[in-house]
C-alpha cells in the first residue's frame, strides 16, 4: 500500500538487466546519495531472486547514504529485465518490498525516459538482450525483446549462440574453421559433448559472455566473427526501421554492444541517431520524482 510523503523522502532508481543489477539512491533535488550493484534481476528468472539482487544493490545505496529503509521513507522504481507484459509489472508490484512506494516498469522503458530526459523518442538496446522501444504522444511502442532465444536478435546472447552453433557446424566438418571459431571452441576444451552439456543450464548472460570474443576477432578480420556483427546490425536496423514507421524521429543506440554495432548501421537507421542524455538509471530516478510527486499531493495539508 502507497504511503504518502512529504519532502524528506528519498528516491531509488533501479536498473535490472539479465546479467547485472544497478541501483542509485538520491534526495529530491536530485543529490546523488549512494550507488550500489549487484547480480542480474531478470524476473523472467523468478521475482524472489531478483529483489534478492535489488535489495542487495539497495542496501549498498543506503550504507554509503548513511540511512537506512526505517529512517526515511524511499520511492523506488524498479526498472526491470523480464517485465513485458501488465501481468508481470503487477506480480512485482504485488512482491513484498519495504519502499514507501514502488513503481515497476520495463528497464526498455525507463531507458527510452532517460535516453530523451522524458521527451519522445526510441531507443534500441543492444545488450545481454535487445529490444526497441519509443515513447511517442503518450504511448509506448514496444518491437522485439520477447527474450532469448525466441527474440532478442543481435544481442550478446544471439551473438553468443550463433558462435556456438557455428563452431558445431565446424565441429561436424560443414564448415571452415577459424581462429575465432577455434577460440570458442578452446573454451569448451575442444570438447562438443561440453558444449551440450555447457547449454542444459546456460542463462543468456552466460551466451552473451562469447559476444566480447565476436567484437575481438571481427575488429582483426575473422571472416565468421565479421558476418555476425554484420548480421547482428542488421536485426538493430530492423528494429530501428519499425520504430521510425511508427513515428519515432530520433533514436538513440543503448547498451554494452552500442559502440561496437553502430559504425555497421546503415545510412537509414545513422540518420535519425542522437547520442542518449541518460540511461534507465536516469530514467527510473524520474519516474520515481514523477511517483513521489504523486504520494506529496496526498500530504495532509
């Protein structure tokens, strides 16, 4: 239950992704109190291990602010991986938590708020996962991201499995070795009875650990490393070309695989691109001001 609050209360932006947890605490004029991190906070993976992530990030906030949840009262948005329906923003809503208020939404969407400071635009993101998303007259516009492996083209984990599934074929003698292939494959001990055994219990964070191998070796010319980059900015440039059809007029390219897919872009998607003003850490502290805005209006007077 909302409890309401006056100026002294804290705000807690979370950002939530599949392979780590950030979390920064500030004051209402936007002071930055503490910063905490933690593991990743998928929910995908179950709501109680993510608050177990978030509450650890939380926790860290607060030492370094010298407070703690009892001596004043925090609004917190939780910017979450896995969120992509009402169903699962209610469920973590719904979670037992110990904020005066809580606000769950996607880690897309406070991205999309913090990239354009509130304004309208997109943003592609292009991490562990990928997804596209704007914000545009009031509604929010979602295109992929639907999780790995179904969805999230051009991610580190679609880079991590396409690696994977290569140096099999390599493997099986239906295609040429590389140096890159024969890396991948070194980390499984030249062994493909590891790499089945290595992907009944693999987690996206875990494919896209291959992705900083694809950047490496496409930057020295491997011939297969190249292709999946290529084809990785290729699902960025699908995903751009929708949001734009659906009205967004600048984009921007968020991620730990942005700087590395844009140079590949093409000139359609470069076009439309403006560097991000925030991440979704920016945009979780807002939309928390936005809730704690909300509980001040119910402040007896």
């Amino acid at each position: 239950m909302d409890t309401p609050v006056g100026s002294s209360v804290l705000l807690l932006g979370v950002d939530g992704g599949g392979t780590k947890c950030r979390a920064r605490l500030t004051d209402r004029a936007g002071t930055i109190l503490g910063e905490g991190n933690a593991g990743p906070a998928n929910v995908r993976f179950g709501l109680t291990a993510a608050f177990t992530q978030i509450l650890h990030a939380t926790d860290q906030c607060l030492e370094q602010a010298g407070t703690s949840r009892t001596r004043q009262p925090i609004v917190a948005c939780l910017a979450l991986a896995g969120i992509g329906d009402l169903t699962a923003a209610g469920e973590a809503r719904s979670h037992p938590h110990p904020f005066a208020s809580m606000v769950c939404t996607s880690d897309a969407h406070a991205a999309c708020v913090g990239a354009h400071a509130g304004r309208d635009g997109g943003i592609v993101i292009v991490g562990t996962g990928s997804i596209g998303w704007a914000n545009i007259a009031g509604q929010s516009h979602r295109v992929g991201g639907w999780g790995f492996p179904a969805s999230d083209e051009g991610s580190g984990a679609w880079l991590g499995n396409e690696a994977i599934r290569r140096v099999l074929l390599a493997g099986d003698g239906l295609l040429p070795w590389t140096d890159f292939l024969r890396a991948v494959f070194e980390r499984f001990g030249n062994d493909p009875h590891a790499i089945v055994r290595w992907m009944s219990t693999a987690r996206p964070r875990d494919y896209a650990s291959i992705a900083p191998s694809v950047v490496e070796h496409a930057a020295n010319g491997d011939r297969v490393a190249t292709q999946l980059m290529q084809a990785a900015a290729m699902h960025v440039d699908a995903l751009a070309t929708r949001l734009i059809e659906l009205g967004a007029v600048r984009l921007s390219l968020m991620g730990g695989l942005a700087t590395h897919i844009a140079p590949l872009l093409s000139g359609h998607t470069k076009d439309v691109l403006v560097p991000p003003l925030g991440d979704a850490l920016n945009g979780a502290l807002r939309l928390a001001e936005f809730e704690a805005e909300r509980l001040s209006m119910t402040v007896p007077s």
